[in-house]
C-alpha cells in the first residue's frame, strides 16, 4: 500500500488514505470520510503514516483521466493557508470552482477550433451585406483564423454555417492558431507611451509596477498594451478587478482588442459549470486571457506572464468571510512565483501599494494628464451645509446647478454616499426606529416593494402599518434613499428624465445596456445612483457631479474611513468632465474643515497619501504595523468577549516580542444575523512577530471547543 496525505473540505489538517499505486499530486479522488463519501486532492504521495496502518482507508475512486492541479497551485494555497491561518483543505477548496468540489469526474474541456477561409474559400464572394451578420462573420474568417466561441458571437448560428462552408471546402480548419491581437484604436500619448516602454522592458521578470495615474488618464491602454505583448507571444495574462468594474463598458473594450484570444471570464455570477470548464480551460492552457474578480487569483496558469489589478486600492479584493484572502497581495505572491511582472493600477493607491512605491518596493509609474486632449480635470467646490435648510437634501445651489445644466442640455450626476443615505423608517410620536431584530443595524427601506430590509444580513419584512411602540399609524420615512432623491428631482425638474441606477434597477442583464445607450442618446438628464455609478464608467456628456452627504463615514472608527472616502469621492469627481467639456463637482459636507476635502479639491492624492501615511505612522498603523484580528460571535455578547478573555489570559505571557494586544472590544457593526461579536486585535511592527502570535491564538482557539462560541482570524483585517 502506498500512503497519501489528501486535503479535503473539512477544518482539520491533511488526512491519510491508502491505494495500491502512487496517485500523482494533485489528483483529485473520491474518498470515505465520517461514513460518507467527500473529494479530496492528493496533496503528497507515498508519506510514512503517522497512525496505525490497519486504521487507515483506502482511496475509493482516482479521477486520473483529469490533469493534476499544478504544483504552483499546490504552492500558492500552501502558502495561503500558512499566511491566513486557515486549514489547508478548505483554502483548497475556496480555490476550486463548483464542479470539482463534487465527487464525479469533470468533462475536460475540447480544445478549442479555428476556422479561417481557405484557398478556395477566398475565392468566392462574400454573402451579401444585407445579410449583415453572415457577412461580418464571412469578414472575420477572411481575416485569420479565429476561435469557434468567437465566431458565434458574431452570428449565433455560426455553428450551422460554419458546417456548410466546411463541407463546400471553403475553411481552413486547425486546433491552435496565434492570436491575432486588434491595433490599439488609439496612439499612446507620452505618458502612457513611457509607462508602457517601462512595463516592457520588464515583462521577463517579476517586479511590481504601480500604476498611478488620475482617472481617464488611459491606465486601461497600458494594462492592454502590455497584455497584448504578451499575448501576442501566446502566453498568459491574469487581470483582476473589483466585482462592479467588470462592467459590459470594460468587456466590450476587452473585446474590441483581444476577441481573438481565448478568453475565461470568471466571477461569482458566472454560472457554475461554465465556472468549472473556464477553470480548466485556463488550467489546460487553453485560455489566455483570464478575467475576473478577486476568486480568479486562485485560477491555476501554466504559462502565466502577466498579472494585473485595476483598481487596486479597491476593498473588495478582501474576501471578508471564510477564506480572509486579499487577491490583490496574492497576486503579487504568484508574480514572484511565476517571475513575472505584475502591475496594480489605480487613481487612487491603497496606502500600502503607495507606501512600498515610494520606498522603492514596487516601481512607480505615473500618468499625469487626461487622455483625451480636450479634457481637463473637473472644478471642485465643497459646500458647507451646516447651516443650511435643505430641500429632501438638496441645497438651495445644488438645485441651482442641477436647474441650470439641465437648461444648457448637460448630464447632472446625483451621488449618494450610501451609508449616510439608506432611507429608514422612523415614528415621529414616540421616535421608534425600525432596526433589524438580528443586527445592530436600521432597516433599510425599499418603497416600492413595500419592504424593510437590513442590508447586513437580507432579514425582510413587510412595511408595518403602524408603530409597535405606540400604534401611531402615522410613519415617516427618514434618509434619503435613491429614490427619494429621484421624486424630489422628478418634481423640482419636471420636464427632465431622471433615472434612478442601483441594484433593483440594473439586476437584469441588459439593464446596463440599455442604460448606456439611452444615454448615449441623448435622452437622459439627470443619474441617481450611489457606488455603482462612482466606478470604471465613462458617460462622455457627464459635466456635473453633486455629492449630497459625504461625511457618513467619518464619524466611523475605522482608521481607513478618510482613505475609503477620498477614493470615492475622487472617483466620483473623475466621472465629470471626461469628454470635452470641463466638468463640475460639488459636494456638500457637515465637516467641511476635515482634511480630506481640501485633498479632494485640490484633487492632490500624493499630499493626502503624504498626510495619511504621516499620521499612520504616528500611530503604528498599516502599512508601518501589521495587524490581525480575533474575532468571536456568540448569542450574547459577554459570552464572545469572555471566550476571547479567556484565551488572552493563557497567551499574554507567551506572547511574542513587540506584539500588543487590544481588546476584547465589541465590533463596529456588534450584532450581525443575531449573533453578537468581539473581537481582539493583535499589532506589532514586524510581521514575523505578529504571525507568531496570531499562530500561537490559532493553535488556542483551536484547543478550545465552545459550541456556543465561533471564531475566526482575520489576518491583515480591513473590518474593523
Ligand atoms: P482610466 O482607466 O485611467 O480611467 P481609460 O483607459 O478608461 O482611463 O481612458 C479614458 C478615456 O480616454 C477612454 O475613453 C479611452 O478610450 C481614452 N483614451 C485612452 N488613451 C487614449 C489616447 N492615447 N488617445 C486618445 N484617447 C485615449
Ligand atoms: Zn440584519
């Protein structure tokens, strides 16, 4: 018998099974596990077994007809459960796509075809152009040869045709073809021409480029430029970015250049067995250009070249549940594992990224101007609304401004910072607040499906018809919600169109499309909308921006609630004026005095990143302090805080040097889904220390079962 160490998806370490043969490291088998069958993935083969042989259980099924997952792979999620603090069999599995979770074999997927004219085929004339997709797809088999999946999405029977034209021997027909990349529509301007002549030179080796350049300064067209080098060379690229950016704007413009090269585009709403087969189309080399949000990084890539990260600074990289990964930090892990050059780009750099560029860690690139000659940056003025009566929100120079571009025929952007806008239910007798009985959170709510929801943890219910403290039946609403401020605008300007853009309005597919092309056509005047309009979209006519609250989240605790805010508010500015005309920005604050308004007005991110990180390391903060929580939840919250006192107690005299424990506190956001949680943070200077403590609580918590009690380690937390 030969003896396999196997991951599986249970919290425990690596489990030891028995097969006559030495299965491959990788493999993914079928094994008994607690009187039922589970996957597992050979992590190690022929090991000395560290319990009796005759208590060990055999392998039940190889699924060998599928390749192994690569050793690099086996590495990165090594290293990601070393790093996390997170048993090595669920991190392997929070990497795998739905379809090799489950014991059954995986269909592999076909290698691809291409299809081009033959000799003869050039031969004949091209189907009418009436007939306006035959002839585009006739075009595009006469340009090269391109992929099968390609051609049907210039024309969705393709597949019948492309029979037909084979049978009268009109195509040329092979299994792999170079792509072919698209010319760039535009002329690099110097600026990106010298980012992308540095990104060049190193392409061969890994290093990390941050590229910082002001929004619409053309960051996308070097990421492109890079990529389609490497592409061209048949290799692959990896580019991550947040969920919201990968926007159909974003792929058409992928499209556009790169819609010949075999592409996997994969988030969290790709359908489950396309997830599977775009795994293992890049797995297999099949796909070169994979796309997708954070869960890509853990896409396996043998001829991985390049990876990018648009948006960097953007918090949803940081998986906030399960599995506490950072896909950006990741990403610059499997660089210097694949030696190769990776490139994280944005307008606003997470102050990590900026602190190790200006040390000298990452090399700095820089884009200064907007692309498009025409455009300048946008004029911004920060109101003081402290003394101001407001209408629904608005001040009396808002609606000025709104009033008056409306007139001049321009689109106004209205923007709701969300947190400080979430319409609430509230009694004006007796001030009751509809909260959520499971979190310490207000109801939020949704007029037109008559609901109130908590945003923390979906809870639902009906509107009440009356108070529960009082029966007052008299309710008010409170806050203003997208669509509130859409009904004060619809009746303050009546003969414009106003489109309210969030979740409800944009959650079907061609939603966004649409959306685009009204506006494109001139035929609406004002947006609401609150982050998903802040980000990776470009309205050409857009020239005025109002921000109505821009303060909710100072007055949190989180150390990072300034670094959240300029981002957002920069790229809410950066949405102004990217055209041709230069574009206005008007947010009002309660707090006009704090520091990050006068950043944004100056629209300056290295004074503010200057004045940041100076107060962060005053204090000790990332990036010049490492940090780890320990969090706990329980029914009650004097239960989670003595669980996590209760464990500091045995630590404190074992702690390593130069860590510092705080806590136990209760959490920002205490109750979440009816539980209540604490937790402890561990800093320290050096990281080495902190992951010695933060081993020293796993190994602790992990001794310690409390039914009534979860816990979990948060390793670089960004919740605070
Ligand atoms: P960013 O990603 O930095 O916000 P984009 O790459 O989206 O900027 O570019 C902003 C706009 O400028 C896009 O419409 C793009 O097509 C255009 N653009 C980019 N580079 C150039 C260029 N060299 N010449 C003209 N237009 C450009
Ligand atoms: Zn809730």
């Amino acid at each position: 018998m030969i003896y396999h160490h196997i991951a599986l998806n249970v919290p425990l370490g690596l489990l030891t099974y028995s097969y006559p043969q030495a299965i491959p490291a990788g493999t993914r088998v079928a094994v008994p596990f607690r009187g039922r069958e589970a996957v597992g993935v050979v992590w190690e083969t022929d090991v000395k077994p560290e319990i009796a042989p005759a208590k060990i259980l055999p392998v039940k099924q190889v699924f060998g007809q599928e390749p192994p997952l690569p050793e690099d792979w086996r590495a990165l999620l090594d290293f990601v459960s070393r790093y996390y603090l997170y048993p090595i069999g669920q991190a392997v599995f929070a990497a795998l796509p739905q379809g090799m979770r489950e014991a059954r074999a995986v269909t592999l997927p076909q290698p691809p075809h291409f299809y081009g004219l033959s000799e003869e085929g050039r031969m004949q004339a091209p189907p009418p152009v009436r007939f306006s997709k035959q002839h585009a797809l006739w075009q595009a088999l006469a340009a090269g040869h391109q992929e099968e999946a390609c051609l049907k999405a210039i024309h969705p029977q393709a597949g019948k045709l492309l029979q037909q034209w084979r049978q009268a021997g009109w195509l040329d027909e092979s299994e792999a073809a170079a792509p072919q990349i698209a010319a760039s529509q535009h002329l690099l301007n110097d600026g990106q021409q010298a980012a992308a002549d540095t990104l060049q030179t190193g392409l061969s080796s890994f290093q990390t480029f941050l590229l910082y350049g002001i929004t619409g300064s053309g960051k996308t067209e070097v990421y492109f430029d890079a990529m389609a080098k490497v592409l061209a060379q048949g290799r692959q690229v990896l580019f991550l970015l947040p969920e919201i950016n990968l926007t159909p704007q974003l792929l058409k413009r992928v499209n556009e250049r790169f819609g010949q090269v075999p592409t996997a585009v994969l988030h969290s709403q790709t359908a489950a067995g396309r997830r599977t087969q775009d795994y293992l189309r890049a797995m297999t080399g099949q796909a070169k250009l994979v796309i997708g949000t954070r869960l890509a990084v853990f896409t396996p890539l043998p001829d991985l070249a390049l990876i990018v990260v648009d948006e960097e600074h953007d918090a949803s990289f940081k998986q906030d549940n399960e599995l506490r990964y950072h896909a950006r930090d990741l990403a610059v892990w499997r660089g210097k594992q694949s030696a190769c050059p990776v490139v994280l780009g944005s307008a606003t750099p997470s102050l990590e990224s900026w602190h190790k560029a200006q040390s000298g860690g990452y090399r700095l690139l820089e884009l200064t101007q907007r692309a498009r000659r025409a455009a300048r940056p946008p004029q911004v003025e920060i109101l003081d609304v402290r003394r101001q009566q407001l209408d629904n929100g608005f001040s009396q120079q808002a609606l000025k401004l709104i009033q008056e571009n409306h007139q001049n025929g321009g689109l106004t952007l209205v923007y709701l910072n969300r947190r400080g806008f979430a319409p609430a239910l509230f009694c004006g007798d007796c001030g009751h607040i509809f909260g959520c009985p499971r979190c310490s959170a207000k109801m939020v709510l949704h007029q037109r499906v008559r609901q109130l929801r908590c945003h923390h943890c979906d809870f639902r219910q009906a509107i009440p018809r009356k108070c529960p403290d009082c029966g007052n039946q008299d309710l008010t609403a409170v806050g203003h919600g997208t669509q509130r401020v859409e009904e004060t605008l619809k009746s303050f300007l009546p003969q414009a169109t106003v489109v309210r853009v969030d979740r409800d309005s944009t959650a079907r597919k061609n939603d966004w499309e649409r959306l685009y092309r009204d506006i494109a056509d001139n035929r609406i005047d004002v947006l609401v909308g609150t982050q998903m309009l802040a980000k990776g979209h470009d309205f050409a006519r857009l020239n005025l921006v109002v921000v109505l609250n821009a303060d909710g989240s100072l007055y949190s605790a989180d150390f990072r609630a300034p670094e959240k805010l300029f981002a957002e508010l920069m790229q809410v500015a950066g949405r102004a004026g990217r055209a041709d005309a230069a574009g206005r920005v008007l947010i009002q604050t309660q707090l006009p005095e704090h520091p990050v308004f006068a950043a944004v007005q100056a629209q300056d991110y290295p004074a503010f990143a200057a004045h940041e990180l100076a107060e962060r390391k005053m204090f000790g903060m990332p990036p010049f302090g490492f940090q780890a929580a320990v969090r706990a939840d329980a029914v009650a919250i004097g239960q989670a805080q003595d669980f996590l006192a209760g464990i500091k107690a045995e630590v404190e005299n074992r702690l390593p040097p130069e860590v510092s424990l705080l806590g136990p506190v209760p959490m920002f956001m205490m109750r979440l889904a009816e539980r209540e949680r604490a937790q402890v943070f561990l800093e320290s200077p050096s990281r080495k220390q902190l992951h010695r403590a933060a081993a020293l609580w796993l190994y602790l918590l992990q001794g310690r079962r409390d039914a009534a009690v979860r816990w979990s380690i948060d390793v670089d937390p960004l919740e605070m």
